[in-house]
C-alpha cells in the first residue's frame, strides 16, 4: 500500500487522519439539507440528534452524577441487609431467651456463620477484596496500577462479603472498603462512558518501521487507556465513597485529597465536590424514600443548645484530649502493626490456623462473641448495642449519670444498656474502651473487608463521653456566666473525642469536617480543629498512619512520606544513593549488543548515550521499540536474503511446520493461554542464545544433506554461522525508532527532598543521573524507597550514606562545588541533537 508523507507522519504519532484533498478529488462533497429527499432529511435530522445525545451523555458531569449515584445506592442496599442481618440475630437470640446455653450459641454461631461466609466469598471470588483497599488505592494513584483491584468481580466480592462482615457484628467499618468501592465503580464507569465519549476511549498506537528495501508496518495495539484521565477518576471514586458512607460531602472530598494523593490536582475539586454532592445527597433521599426517615437530616443528628455552646474554660480540656487522642491513635497503629506482623509471620511458617482463610476468621469471630455475649462479659460494655447504636448513645445530649449512678431510662432506650446494678459508668465505659481497642486493632487484621475509620470513631466518642461524663460529676452545676448557670454536654465531648481519636490514626484534618456534617455540629468547629490539629500532630511525630503502615507491611510499591524536622532530607544528595550500573545502548550498539541487553533483564526503558567513552545521554529508548527493530531485522533477512551464500540457499526449506518439528522439544502451552511478553518476543527471537538461523533461513533438509560428506556438511554449517554471525555484528539502525529527546535527569547533587517531591509530583518510576550531560546514574523507586527508609541496626541506629556522613563531618574532598565555564563551552552537546 502505497503511504504518502503526510499519512506516514500521521501513522507515526499513532493517529491516522484521512486527507482532505483526496475526498474531494474523489467526488465526496457534502451535499446541502436542501438537496435532499424527505426521507433523507429525516435520517440526516435522527443521526443529528443521536450525535448530540451521545456527546451530552458522554460530558464530565453526567459521569460524575451517574457515579454518585450507582455509589449511593450500592451503599443504602449494604445498610438495609445489614439491618436485616442484625434484627434477625437478635431475633434469633430472644427466641433462646429461656436458656442461656442456647442464648450463647445462638449469639456466636450467628456471627461464625456470616464471618465464614464472608472470608470464603472474599477468598474464592476475588481476594483482592480483603483489607481496606485505601492502601491499594493510595499506590495505583501513584501510578502503579494493581491487577485485578478494579474489575466488576472485585467490586461483586468487596460488596456481598462487607455485608456479611458488618451483619456478623464484628467491630469493622464499611468506610475504607467503600473507598474501593468507589473507585472501582469510577474505572468501570470510565469503560461504559468510552462507548459515549472518545476521551474516554482506549489509545491506539501505530508504528511504522521503515528499511531502505521495503516497509513493514508493525501495528502495536496498546490496550491503554487515558491513564492521567483514570487516575482523577480514581480520586473522586474516593470522595464519593467517604460521602455515601457518612453523608459528608465536603469532609469526603477533603479526605481523598489527603489519604489517597500525596499532591492534588486543582482540577480535580470541582468533580470530586459534585460527585460527592449528588452521591449524599441520593443517600439521605433514599432513606426518605423508603419511609424510614421523614426528612432530609445528618445521619447522627444532635440537638445540642445553640446559644452558649462551651465555655473558654473547656479549650484547654478539648486541647488536652487532642493530646490524649494522638498518643492513642499511634498507639492504635502500633498495635495494628505488630499484629500484622505475627499474621504474617504464621503465614509464612504455615501454622494451623493460617492454611486457609477459615481458621483465623473463625477463631477470632468466637472470642469476639463470646466476650461480647449480653449475659456474660458484654454486660460490662453493653455487648447487645451496635456500633450505630452505640454512636447514637454517645452523641446523646442527656447528662447519664449523677455521681456515676446512671439515671432510669426506658428499657428501648439506647441508653439504658449502660446501666448496671453493681458497676458505674465509667467502669463500663472504661471497660468498652479498653476492649474495643484490642478488638478493633485484632478484626481488622482478618482477610475480610474491612475499615477501621467507625470502630476508631466508636473508641474515641466512648473516651469523650467517659471525659464528659466526669466532668458533668465534678461541676454538677455546671458553669456561672453573667448569672445564667450553663451545665456540661458530655454527647459534644464525644463528638471532639470521636473526630480526634481518628484523627491520630488516620493522620487527617478532614476527620474534624466529617464529624460535623455527620451531627450537624457547627458551633463546636473550634474545639474539633484544634483537638484534631493536635492529635495530628502528636501521633504523626511517633508513628505513620494506619494505611501508611498497612502499604510498609504488604510491600507496595508507594514512595514513603518524608519525615518534617529534620535536616537530613537536604543533606542526602542523589549521588550517595543512585545506581551506577546502568545498562545502556549507544549509537553503534550491534543486533548482538541489543539481544545481550534485552536478555540481561527485564528493563522497560534503557537510556542511549553517543558512545561508550562519551556518555552522552541523546535520549531513551522503550524495550517495545527495540524489540520492534529486531522483528524489522528479521523480516529483512527473511525477504532478502542476497548476502547469503547462494550455493546453500536451496539447501534450505521455507515451510515453518517441518522448522518448527526440527527444533528441540519443548512443553506445550495451552492455545487459552495468553503468553507473556518476555516469553513472546524475547523467547521468540534469542531462545538459544545468539539463535536468530531460524527465522533468516530454515534449517537444512535431511534428505538432501543425506548425499553429502561429512567433510562438506561442517563446512556448510560454518560457513552459515559465519554468515548469521556477520548479521548480528551489523550496526542498528535508529532511524526508525522512537527516541525519546529529553527523559527525565537529575543532577549529582539533587537532594533527597527535591527528589522525592519530583518523583511524588510527576509519578515517576526512575530518572537519569547526569553530570554536564553525561550519563553517571539511575535512581528508581527502590533507591529512593531505600534512601528514605535508610537501614536499621538492632539498637536502632539510623546509618546513613557515607558521602553524607562525610560532608557532616566537613570532608569535602576536592570536588568543586562549581562547574568551570569553559568546561561547559568545550563540552560537545552540540552533536546530540544531530545524532537524534
């Protein structure tokens, strides 16, 4: 097919574009409305309207509506069954209420049943499921896309096993698995929009390699889709699940940009308040719908008094338990950590109750039930509420107690299971926190779905409560402004406690935004920012947040934060930790040159440099590219072969069936199979080292070598490998491959921070080092990771790189700290571009 320049330019940037001038040579004008039949006119008027249709159902916001939505409604249905669920465990429990044997089993066998379930589910269908999935989220942001985390059959997983999970009562949240719930219906989304809208479209890539002899065209499809465009998606699914979850727009919109993004697009504000907007707002509608609510209103509503909301007495109180909150919250997450750590490490040694995903689910569902169990253990932490019942009788804004006593209450009155005939309240509140934060730390190590932000939330709003509650004892009659007496509301200080204590587990400001909007709290935004500013604080300085640590302990590839305070992050150059063995290829790289390299590993981008002495870096090249040249090298002698020797040209057959048979016996894969690319390109060109005889020529026929003497056999195969030797040694040509001009460099003396904040800011996987243009270095994410992270003795000892070290101590050596400038001037860069 012939290809004039302009369509070859065009195929070379992957986009073909049909010429103008050639449709109208060809006769192909466009005809005006009026030339045509009334039939045609309704047809051209049907096709009008259709293209305005699919371009309004394809626009930003209709996407972001629909997402809200779909998110809304899978979180209404998670909260009816779990409704369901748990009426129905309690059903089941008050038919035993004769016996309290049977009581117990009901109430334990209920929550094994749905916790085996569920871990099964999870296991079976998708085990990307399990956990949180923030974690996972947080790191394909980064730009590490995880396989398998944002399919349809993931989504089905993390959704019919949550439900199970929260209908067993165990002390887990539905906040961080619907943050991947959102996401992955923001990616599916982005796959049902494509058929409306092309930037959602999947990329098509079209390369032309070209000889001096003939044109191959190689067509590389590359099923990759907008991936800046996915990745904001991704950030607004967060946003809508935070808000479907807790019906907290803002605070779910502020949450994603600090959990999710280590830097936040501006662009990115207005869809995710939009989505996050509609996805609320569908979530509060339906329970209206559904008759079970009358109006619109927060979903843990208080009514605490408007005109005097606290005194400037309680700020240092409110500041004292943001201070409290921190250390608990580190805490919280070192406790979590080691409990991973010794899940990890059973799993490792594969111990009894790690062989499968029963065993441990099962074991921890009994202790939990049983020590929840109303009649026994559980009557000291009001066992038989719920973790929503229990957020209701913690934001209640009646004084429960008179001197610990706790007042009469009706017995369907959520407050009424924290009375006790021989215990007081803060017994038993003391009681819950201490339990639930063992529990919690424990569940959420389980390989089910689950979150720890509502369990977190219940802890902390329980030690508000105990806070308030013994406050309200010790000033019974409250406080003395201008004559009116203003008593203590121990439910506002439950709210502060619940919004801190997460705070200092999370590592978040938007804690404070979401407890507001979920109980409509305005007048306490003071009190709750400072609390949550200072837990913040306090636990940020002692340990990294619960989903920091979950990614350190399940080894993702994401870049860790770098600690503030300290100086070490400006003294830490990029020399003292890159690679300085870095594989590359030059100008007069051979075909031989090209197979070592590729063989030597598994590198997506090598750098070019002009020469080896040199090491001028020209630019970088993708391994897909170098594998395309092969492929053109091979056609190449394939078709023309005049170099060869023509006397053993007809000793040589063309029929790939009877080559194929000659070749060493190999295992057969499945046809289904799809084969790697390492395992279909690679394998395909060097499978036995320098093995490219089989595809310039065919190997020889028996029958006709049958008739030759020895002597001459030897002398024909040498003289073949001589042949394919001098092929291999050929120079390569770069004339038809893509180069990328100007890859990403750093220079020697680039510092750690800047550094990290490159690679944060702009995803990167790896950069060149270079020194006045030279190629001296590479650094990925493991170097960096490994910089920033440093080593470990076992006193705890940070060691540092020698060259820092060396620099703190003033040893300098008699590098300058300057470049000359006629060492600039007399540097040849002038050449690079004119071998590009």
């Amino acid at each position: 097919m012939a290809v004039d320049g302009t369509d070859q330019n065009n195929l070379e940037q992957g986009i073909y574009t049909k010429d103008a001038t050639r449709l109208r040579k060809n006769g192909h004008h466009r005809r005006s409305l009026s030339d045509l039949s009334p039939s045609q006119k309704c047809g051209a008027w049907i096709s009008h309207f259709q293209k305005l249709f699919v371009l309004f159902i394809g626009a930003d916001w209709i996407y972001l509506m629909l997402l809200g939505f779909v998110v809304a409604v899978l979180s209404f249905t998670v909260d009816v069954f779990v409704d369901l669920f748990t009426e129905a465990h309690r059903w089941i429990y008050n038919l035993a209420d004769s016996h309290v044997v049977l009581q117990y089993l009901a109430w334990v066998t209920y929550s094994l049943l749905l916790m085996c379930f569920a871990a099964g589910f999870a296991n079976i269908v998708s085990n990307k499921a399990t956990g949180s999935g923030i974690p996972e989220t947080k790191t394909s942001l980064r730009g590490v896309m995880l396989k398998e985390y944002f399919t349809f059959r993931t989504l089905v997983s993390k959704v019919i096993s949550l439900t199970c999970v929260l209908g067993s009562e165990l002390p887990v949240g539905k906040e961080g698995p619907f943050v991947h719930v959102g996401s992955v219906c923001a990616a599916l989304l982005c796959k049902f929009m494509s058929l409306f809208s092309g930037i959602y479209k999947v990329l098509t890539n079209v390369i032309i390699l070209k000889d001096s002899q003939f044109v191959v065209y190689l067509v590389l499809v590359c099923l990759e889709q907008n991936k800046n465009r996915n990745e904001e998606m991704l950030t607004v699914g967060c946003a809508v699940g935070i808000s479907c979850c807790f019906a907290a727009p803002i605070g779910g919109a502020l949450f994603s940009l600090e959990v999710t993004s280590m830097f936040f697009l501006a662009r990115n504000y207005w869809r995710g308040f939009l989505s996050a907007t509609f996805g609320g707002f569908i979530f509060r509608l339906l329970p209206v719908w559904n008759r079970k609510e009358e109006t619109l209103t927060a979903l843990y509503a208080t009514k605490y008094r408007l005109d005097f909301p606290f005194d400037l007495r309680e700020l240092p109180i409110f500041a004292a338990m943001g201070i409290v909150c921190g250390f608990g919250g580190a805490f919280f997450v070192y406790l979590y950590g080691k409990i991973s750590l010794f899940v990890k490490k059973q799993q490792a040694k594969k111990s009894f109750l790690m062989r499968n995903c029963f065993f441990y689910s099962a074991l921890v569902s009994v202790l939990i039930s049983t020590l929840t169990f109303p009649p026994g253990f559980g009557q000291f932490m009001a066992g038989r509420l719920t973790k929503k019942d229990s957020l209701i009788s913690f934001f209640d804004n009646r004084t429960w107690s008179n001197h610990g006593i706790v007042a009469d209450f009706a017995n369907d009155d959520y407050l009424a299971a924290w009375k006790h005939p021989q215990v007081n309240v803060f017994i038993l509140l003391s009681v819950f926190i201490i339990m639930k934060f063992w529990m919690s730390a424990l569940s959420i190590t389980l390989p089910i779905p689950c979150g720890s932000f509502v369990p977190i939330f219940v802890i902390g709003a329980a030690f508000g409560r105990l806070v308030g509650e013994g406050l309200a004892t010790l000033f019974p009659d409250g406080f003395n402004v201008d004559g009116h007496i203003y008593h203590i509301v121990p439910g506002a200080y439950a709210v502060i406690g619940a919004a801190s204590l997460t705070a200092g587990v999370t590592h978040t400001i938007s804690t404070g935004v979401i407890m507001m909007e979920m109980t409509g709290q305005i007048s306490y935004t003071l009190p709750i920012l400072i609390s949550v500013i200072l837990a913040n604080m306090i636990s940020q300085s002692l340990q990294p947040s619960i989903y920091d640590t979950a990614i350190r302990i399940k080894k993702l590839p994401y870049l860790p934060t770098l600690s503030w305070g300290h100086r070490e992050k400006y003294n830490i150059y990029v020399e003292d930790f890159m690679k300085r063995d870095v594989r590359y290829i030059t100008l007069n790289s051979t075909y031989r040159d090209i197979i070592k390299i590729l063989r030597s590993g598994n590198l997506k981008t090598l750098p070019l440099v002009k020469s080896a002495e040199s090491m001028l870096l020209l630019g970088s090249v993708e391994r897909a590219q170098l594998l395309g040249l092969l492929k053109q090298r091979m056609q190449h002698n394939k078709q023309n072969a005049s170099t060869m020797p023509n006397r053993y040209k007809v000793r040589f057959q063309m029929s790939s069936e009877e080559s194929a048979s000659a070749t060493n016996a190999k295992p057969l894969k499945s046809a289904l199979k799809k084969p790697s690319v390492d395992e279909e390109e690679i394998t395909s060109l060097y499978d036995s080292g320098l093995n490219l005889k089989k595809f310039f020529c065919s190997r020889p026929e028996i029958e006709a070598m049958e008739d030759d003497s020895d002597a001459e056999d030897d002398t024909i195969l040498q003289e073949i490998e001589e042949w394919e030797e001098q092929q291999l040694d050929e120079q390569v040509t770069f004339n038809s491959c893509k180069i990328d001009p100007a890859p990403f460099q750093l220079v020697e003396r680039t510092s750690l921070h800047k550094t990290h904040t490159m690679f944060s800011v702009l995803n990167l996987d790896y950069a060149y080092v270079t020194s006045i243009g030279r190629l001296v270095g590479a650094v990925s994410l493991k170097e960096l990771h490994k910089a920033i992270e440093g080593s470990m003795l076992g006193e705890g000892v940070r060691l540092r790189p020698v060259l820092s070290t060396f620099r703190d101590r003033g040893v300098r050596g008699t590098r300058p700290e300057t470049i000359a400038l006629h060492q600039l001037l007399e540097h040849p860069l002038s050449s690079c571009a004119h071998n590009i």
